[in-house]
C-alpha cells in the first residue's frame, strides 16, 4: 500500500472533492451569478429598467423629505437609498403608527411615483441568498454547510497543488486536442493553479465575512468583560462621547424588536455598533422641524467625491435628539464603506463622524473584496470570468475521476454510475434550473398569484424542481443504458440549456418589447443587453458541447 | 484612459506568460519548431518575461491605485496566464510573433548559439 505524504494528500483530495464538489459547484455558480445580481434584477424586475443617463439629481429637502411626510406621519426612523447606476430607483423605508416594522417601497427616480411591487425575488433575493445559506435559514444549517465546503475547498486547493507533480513543466499546458480524459485534466490543473490565487481569497474572505455565524459567542467572550473605556470605536470620537452612545445603543435594547440590532446580546450589539457605527438614539419626546439636509450631502461630497453619499438614514425626524447618518457609499473603494457622518436633526450640527479602525479596515477589505460592490466595471467581468473558471475547475475535477473509471468499468459498478448521475445533477442541473427560474419570471410576468400561489415562491418551486427533473433524466438515462446513457444525456441537457437560454431572450423580447437591438442601438441599456447576450453565449456554447457528445455517442457505439 | 491602462497592463501580462511559455521545451516546440535555445537565451527570455510581469503590475497600481491595482493585477495574471495557454492551442503563431518581435530587439542572433532539448 501506498503512504507519504502526497500520497495521503491524494485521498484527501479525492475524498473531499467526491464529497463536496457538488455543493461547492452551487455555491460557486451562484456566486458568480452575483456578481451581477443587480442587473439580473434588472432583466427580471421589468418596471425597475430606468435609464439613470438622463435623470436629473434628485434634491432630498424639495422631493424626498415631502414624500416621506405624506407616507408617514409619525415614523420613527426613515431611511433612503439614493437612486444609483445599478439600483435606478429611490428607495424608502418607514415605520408607520401602525407598525414598528419598516415598510420598504421604491419610487421612479423622476417622477417620484411609486413603482409597481415586484413579484420576484429575482438574484439579489434567491440566487445570492443561495450562495451563502443555500436558502436554509433555520438554525443557519445551509451557512454551516457552505462554511464546511468552504473548508473542503482549501483543502482541495492546497492539496491539488501538493499532489501536481508537474507544477511548472505543464504550467500552460492544455492538451485538448489529444483525448477527452487528457484535456479535461488539464482543464482542472489550469484552473486549478493558475485561478490558485482567486479560488483561494475568494473562498477564505468568503469564510472570514460569516464569522458571527461560526463564532456567535466570540463578540461576547471580548466584549463582556470589557471595560466601556477600554476601546475607542472610532479615531475622532472623543471616550466620553463613547461612552454616551454606548449607553444609547444598551438603551435600545428596551425599544421594541423591530429596532437595528434587536434579537442581539448587549455585548454583540456593542460589537456593531463600535465595528460598523450602527447607532439608534433615543427620542428626547422635544419636537423639532427637520434641517435642511441638501446642503449636509452636498458639503460631504465637496470633500469626498460626487456620489460619496448613497443613503441617509434619519432616526427620529421629529425630535430634538434626532439624527441624521449620511452612510458613504463603497463605489470607489475595494474595502466595504462603513464609514458615516451624523448630524443634528434640528440643527445640523456636526455630532460624529464614524471612520472604521484599522483592524475592521482589513476585515472591511476582505467583505469588500468578497462582495464586489464597487464601481469597477472591468474588475467585475474579471470576477465574473474567473468565477467561471472556478465552476470549470469544479466541474473538470468530478469528470476526471468518473472518467478513468467509466473506460475501465464501462460505468457498470453501481459506484460509478452514482457518480455519473451526481457529476451530470450537480454541473447541468443547477444550469439547466437558473435557465428555467428565468424563463418562469418572465413567463408569470408580475403576476401575484399563479393557481393560488404567490408567483415569487412559484419561481422558486419551478428552480428546484426542474433541477430534481435533471436528477431523475440522469437516472433514467444510466438506469436504460449504464455504459453511455450519462453521454446522451449530458447532450440531452445541454440541448436544454439551449432551448430555455434562447426561450429567455425570446420571452424577454415578448413580455417587455426589449429585443437586443433595441436595448444594444436604438435606446441603450447595458444591464439587460448583457443578460441576453450571456444568455445567447450560454445557448451557443450549449449547442457546441451537445454537437461534440453526440459525435462522441457515435464514436463509443460504434466501438 | 483607465481602459488603455487596463489593457497596457493585460498586454503586458501575457506578453510576459508568452515569453516564460516559450521558453519551456514543449512549448517552443509548438511555437517555433527547431533545435532548442541555450540556456542563455532561456534565461534571459524568463527574465523579460518576469519584467513584463513586474511592469504589469506597475501599470495596474499607476492605473487604479493600490487597493484596485494589486485585485485587478491578480485577476490579471491568472487571466492572461490562461490566454496564453489557449494561444498556445488555438493560435500559437501569435506568440511566435511575440517571440519574433523580442528577439528582433533583444536576442537578435541568439538563436543561433542554439542547444539540444
């Protein structure tokens, strides 16, 4: 028997790619995915497509501070989200008499109407969700199983790297002219060492931002025994000035639930609010008109930038002790911006400025490099290409090891043919199944319901079940012939791909009027031309494979 | 203006791969063709290589500042590297040309101080 070091390496790497690889082909794809989240939104939230180009700047005093009188008397707290290039609406959000519980509605740029409610959850509610809690939200069990396939993927990639042993020699070598097993091994060892770097950083921040879910108790274990004075939260705050707003963040711990940072302990909440400056006073009950806040953002983006501001977030609009956050947008930064400045309500005068310390900067550059929010347009298509890399690297890696086995067992251990069902549910599956979630968004078109049940849990059910259809196709091809039933349906899926690819732009072109030469020519409109076009790629590389495995049935009949 | 950095900075990442792909046996095989350059000459055809990489980074840093520039160099290294693997199947006359244009400046009639493979 074989020992050594590289060759426990080998089984490690083996085992946990057989193990993981499915799951982390999900959270790969759909991450890559979110990368454009927003302009998926955009494809699939039709009454949200508005052209920012030629939308004046909207001015909070005269348009927005009216608007959220008139919606709410009484609110507690507003917030508004400024109308962006990848988010071309103004967001609002409110508490009313009724309820505590924020009601968050958007309205057109221009014309300050409301927008009609979506009726999709479209990525930035289902597909980035998916990435990061598979949408298993009780007791975090899908964040505990993307944390361990995180931790299978490091191991896989220091591992891989351990057991090649021709690192440098095959550097750039990709054989694929030479046979199928070769170059899609090749494929994996390209991927696998030259995306080295991405995979590994992406999958470590991606590990690092969901620490509080790993290690809930690690704020209180600091954060409980430590004395209020002991650490400054910002550079500029004054310890006395710490120390009132300490108590204002434990006072809001006796305001009902609905309140920023409710459901935490008092030690994970000191922990927000000296990490991220997130901060709720408490109302004096002495009424106060609202100062003028024009001229706060426009004094805020003289010093840091046009566009520095992207929300302003008012606690308590009609007291004395209200105050008024300007949170500086992360456009022009790697790091997440969590930095804010607040002002009086009543008066406007300079209360705090919350700049991150170094330490949460680092933490800051790792979310911000995870997260991909800022505005750095050819640094978001390298992600999206290395992302696509990554799923190759996955997908390559499951083919290699049935490969090897479906010529020598001609597929007929029941092993081997698991594998076969897995590799084609895993990779096809989740493609085939984004393909239909699109196509069912633009097929249900806004409706609210569909046969009694709300479209955007509808969307949700035709995802999962289309992609458990791809499971059963795969066992029923390997079940009528073991030997090259996975072949032809691999080919059959990627047929599938296709068809529902092409169906998307086609009913994307029926339900709105946007074809590509409209959104591409006539009246431009990158978010939704880029869908369509990657939707055509995806059909136009679908049908290449298809045509390749059909060849390649061909080739193993006749044999 | 921050496209043409980017692009600089892409071009000379790959020209910089091109140079170390081409001076690995399998590879000049397929480029070149012909009795194997010395050692010499492969020397300092990693050392340009390494200069292009380096000078890619100075680019992207120049180009984006430091907390951009050094993401966007790392993507795109990895991106180029893989380019060049693709060039060396689909269009290996490219970096022939690359080879052709180096050598004219920098290692003219070194090919001819040639060794065996």
């Amino acid at each position: 028997m074989k020992t050594g070091f590289r060759f426990s390496m080998s089984a490690l790497h083996t085992w946990a790619g057989l193990l993981l690889s499915g799951l982390l082909f999900a959270i790969f794809w759909t991450g890559t995915l979110s990368v454009f989240d927003k302009e998926i939104d955009r494809w699939m939230m039709p009454q949200t497509r508005i052209n920012m180009d030629t939308a004046p700047k909207l001015s909070v005093d005269r348009d927005i501070v009216p608007l959220l009188n008139s919606l709410s008397e009484s609110a507690t707290a507003w917030s508004i989200v400024l109308p962006s290039e990848r988010k071309p609406f103004l967001g609002l959000g409110y508490d009313t008499k009724e309820s505590h519980i924020a009601k968050r509605n958007s309205f057109h740029p221009v014309t300050l109407d409301q927008l009609p409610a979506s009726n999709t959850r479209g990525a930035s509610r289902f597909i980035y969700p998916f990435h990061h809690n598979l949408t298993l939200r009780k007791s975090n069990i899908g964040a505990w199983l993307v944390g361990i396939a995180s931790i299978g993927m490091l191991c896989l990639l220091v591992s891989g790297i351990v057991i090649h042993r021709r690192l440098f020699t095959d550097f750039f070598s990709f054989r694929v002219w030479r046979s199928f097993s070769r170059g899609n091994l090749d494929a994996h060892n390209l991927t696998g060492v030259l995306l080295f770097p991405f995979t590994l950083v992406i999958t470590l921040s991606g590990l690092m931002i969901a620490h509080l879910i790993y290690f809930p108790k690690a704020p209180d274990a600091v954060y409980e025994q430590m004395h209020p004075q002991s650490a400054a939260h910002t550079q500029k705050t004054p310890a006395k000035e710490i120390t009132s707003l300490r108590q204002k963040i434990d006072n809001k711990s006796k305001t009902p639930k609905a309140r920023e940072g409710a459901g935490n302990s008092p030690a994970r909440r000191r922990f927000i609010g000296e990490s991220q400056g997130r901060v709720t006073p408490k109302a004096s009950g002495e009424f106060a008109t609202i100062t003028s806040i024009d001229p706060l953002i426009t004094a805020t983006e003289e010093e840091l930038g046009r566009g520095a501001v992207y929300m302003v977030r008012v606690s308590n609009p009609a007291d004395a002790e209200g105050v008024i956050a300007l949170r500086l947008s992360s456009d022009k930064s790697v790091a997440q911006n969590m930095d804010n400045r607040r002002f009086s309500v009543a008066t406007g005068a300079d209360l705090d400025h919350f700049e991150s310390s170094s330490v949460t900067n680092v933490f800051n550059f790792l979310a911000g490099m995870h997260y991909v929010q800022f505005d750095h347009w050819p640094l978001r298509w390298f992600y999206f290409i290395a992302g696509l890399g990554a799923c190759v690297l996955i997908a390559t890696g499951l083919l290699h090891w049935t490969q090897a086995r479906n010529q020598k067992h001609d597929g007929t251990r029941f092993s081997i043919s698991f594998m076969n069902v897995h590799n084609l549910s895993a990779v096809m599956g989740i493609i085939v199944a984004t393909g239909a979630f699109l196509v069912a968004n633009r097929l249900f078109n806004n409706s609210v319901h569909f046969a009694g049940v709300l479209v955007p849990d509808l969307e949700v059910y035709v995802f999962f079940s289309v992609w458990m259809c791809c499971v059963l196709h795969g066992v029923i091809r390997v079940l009528i012939n073991k030997r090259s039933g996975y072949i032809k349906a691999w080919g059959e899926q990627c047929w599938a791909i296709a068809f529902i690819a092409i169906s998307a732009v086609v009913l994307n072109w029926l339900t709105t009027g946007d074809h590509l030469i409209k959104t591409l020519f006539k009246d431009t409109y990158w978010p939704v031309a880029t869908i369509d076009l990657l939707l055509i790629s995806s059909a136009a590389i679908a049908i290449f494979a298809a045509r390749k495995l059909s060849a390649n049935l061909k080739l193993n009949i006749g044999r | 203006m921050m496209h043409i950095g980017l692009i600089a900075s892409f071009v000379c990442a790959y020209v910089g791969f091109s140079c170390w792909a081409i001076s690995q046996t399998q590879h000049w095989r397929t480029v070149i063709g012909g009795p194997f350059p010395s050692q010499e000459m492969v020397r300092t055809q990693r050392f340009f290589g390494m200069v292009m990489v380096a000078l890619s980074l100075i680019i992207a840093l120049f180009n984006d500042g430091f907390s951009f520039g050094a993401l966007v160099w790392v993507l795109i290294l990895s991106l180029a590297a893989i380019l060049v693997a693709f060039s060396l199947v689909w269009c290996p006359s490219l970096l022939s040309y690359i080879n052709k244009v180096i050598s004219y400046f920098y290692f003219a009639n070194a090919v001819e101080k040639t060794n065996k493979p």
